[in-house]
C-alpha cells in the first residue's frame, strides 16, 4: 500500500492543488499527504504586517527621497486575511524593545500628524514589529505575540492547512536622522527571548523545529539530505519559523550548538553548514541554478517575486516566472492583489489553488 502511495505522489501535476486535492488520478489526498514539506511550492508575502505610511508623512518623504518613497509605498492586509487568500509564507520584521516604550513615538507622526494609529500596543516590554522606527513604523499586529496569536488562531480554525512558513528579520540601527530612535541590537538574551515569545504562543506540537526534522541524525543538514522534512500528512495545521538573518545574527543565534538542537527557528545559512536546512535566495533570475540545486537536493528556498513595488509599476511578470520555474517552495510578493494605483500586477501560483509541487521536486 505504501509504495502505491509513493508511486501516486511521485505521479503528482503540478496543477494539483497539495492544499485541497479534487481526488482526480494523481491528485488524491492520499497522495499528496506522502509528499513530504520540501516538496511543495506556495506563494507568500514580503513585510507581511506592513501597512501604508499615512499620506501626509508619505509625502514629507517623497520630498526628502522619492525613490525610497516609491520603494515604500505598499500595503497588506491584516495576517488573517492574507492566509484565507492563500499565503503559505509571511514575513515579520523584529525590534527589540525588553524596556517597552523605546518607538513608541515616531519621528513622522510628530513632523506630520494624519490618520490615526494606536501606539499603546508599543508600550509595554517585547519584541515590537514594523518596518522602519519613525518612520514606517505602521504595522497591523505591532506586537510580536499579537502577531503569533493571530496566526495560531487561524491556524486552529483551518487544521488541514498546509504549514506555514513565518520568516523573521530582526533590525538593528538607526538611521542617521535627528530625531530618530536607534533599534536597539540583539545580543544572546534578546535571541532567547525571540524563541520564547515563539513558544509562549504555539505548542512544541504545533512547530516544525530544527530538532524535529534532525531527529537522531547528526545533523540537520544530513537530516535535510536524507529527505527527513515530515509528510504534508504529518506537517498539516503546522507552523515553522526561519530566522532570515546576516551570518553574524544567525551565528549569535546558533551559538554553539552543531545544528540548531533546542532553537525554535531554522536559520538562512549556506548549503554546507551542518545547521543548513533553509536558505533565502531573492534574486530567481541570478540565482535560479543555485535555487534548482538547492530544492533538488532537499533544502527549503524563498525567493522574491518582486521587489521595491518596480515590478508592479512596469508591469514585469518576468521576475515571478523566474521565481516559480525555479521551484523555490515559497515565492514572497507585495502583490497578492493588484494595487489599482499602479496597474495590474499580481502574482498567483501557476495553475491555480493554494500550492502545488515544487518544479524542481
């Protein structure tokens, strides 16, 4: 029975949709469920709690930097409705604020007061989510756990759903502004809080970790070569958490650990690294061999499908061909939807539905 299944999952369309299979030949829930976590290709979103920066503050910058303006100047909405539309992927930018209160009074709102935002969720101790302090700094779940907790409520009402990859970036700096707030650094105590604000929401049951795909291997990546990622069945209703970080964040993150035995994140890191089981690779033109190489030999890829809002100003659907045919699992766009200001670009998977497998799987 279970080589028939394999058979019948190897025999899987690329139109099959993994998420809800019609039970046509080649498309049977048994089938799909064999696949493993690697094997699929799903859309996401890029700064996926970003909202717009209100209109007389976008204009304060469009004077200063039209370019970054341009740049900026995207939306989505609330992290709820972007999964019932179908992202498999979302991304979340984090500050580290253990006092509470450090950005909690942006540069623009006091340059340029407009439309309202509530800022008492800032307030209090914790990792806060935005994109840029002072400035871009609206966001629809600011909290870290607000965010966490609405995705594990949609996750609970929808548990077939195919599992979720949430990426985290965690800013640093300041920006070289009068007036402005630096973010403040993450050391090894603000790391560990990361995870524990991860596992004050979701349950160890409800995560796909570094040490559950690792298992007794020596390695997650020997784990993630030997083809170790859990079945769809397995994954379903399922949420995991990669740490989309430079070397030097990912290495404090690591510490010494050999993989990344006990961490609740898998890490962006090389292909050789014995912690490699996922990578960020957001150029699908430039890089569209080393992304095949990579999917084929096991390891989970994000690519871009555009960037910087230039692709849905000129229309460009090539970037997001790219992105697909390489067979990255998870494809980021601003552009679920069309922005009716700018055209009509949109990226949806090819053939339809929610995901569908990897082209390079």
């Amino acid at each position: 029975m279970l080589i028939t299944i394999l058979a019948a999952a190897a025999a899987i369309s690329a139109s099959c949709d993994l998420e809800t299979p019609n039970g046509e030949p080649g498309c049977t829930r048994a089938a799909v469920d064999a696949l493993k976590v690697n094997d699929l290709q799903a859309i996401g979103t890029h700064n996926s709690y970003k909202q717009a920066i209100a209109p007389r503050q976008m204009a304060l910058l469009r004077v200063v930097d039209p370019k970054q303006a341009d740049g900026l100047d995207y939306a989505h909405p609330p992290l709820a409705a972007q999964l019932g539309a179908g992202a498999r992927q979302l991304e979340l930018d984090l500050l580290n604020d253990p006092g509470g209160g450090r950005y909690a009074s942006p540069l623009a709102m006091k340059m340029a007061p407009d439309i309202p935002y509530d800022l008492a969720p800032l307030q209090g101790p914790g990792m806060k989510v935005m994109h840029v302090q002072d400035i871009d700094y609206r966001s629809s779940c600011a909290r870290f756990t607000d965010c966490l907790k609405e995705v594990a409520a949609w996750s609970k009402a929808h548990p077939d759903h195919l599992p979720i990859l949430i990426l985290l970036n965690l800013k640093e700096g300041g920006l070289n502004v009068p007036g402005t707030v630096e973010a403040l650094a993450f050391d090894a105590a603000a790391m560990d809080a990361v995870d524990a604000e991860i596992l004050s929401v979701f349950q160890p049951g409800e995560l796909i970790t570094p040490g559950s795909v690792q298992g007794r291997r020596a390695s997650l990546r020997e784990a993630v070569l030997a083809g170790d990622w859990p079945t769809l069945k397995a994954a379903r209703g399922k949420v995991m958490f990669a740490l989309d970080a430079p070397p030097e964040q990912v290495t404090l993150y690591r510490g010494q650990r050999r993989s990344l035995e006990g961490r609740a994140m898998f890490v962006n890191i090389d292909e050789t690294s014995p912690a490699a089981g996922y990578i960020t690779l957001n150029e699908p033109k430039e890089q569209a061999a080393r992304i095949a190489a990579a999917v084929k030999a096991g390891f989970i890829v994000r690519t871009r499908a555009d960037a910087d809002t230039l692709e849905a100003r000129n229309g460009d659907l090539s970037r997001q061909q790219a992105a697909f045919s390489s067979g990255a699992q998870y494809v980021s766009t601003d552009y679920m939807a069309p922005d009716p200001r700018l055209g009509a670009y949109s990226v949806q998977l090819p053939g339809g539905g929610t995901a569908r497998r990897s082209p390079a799987r």
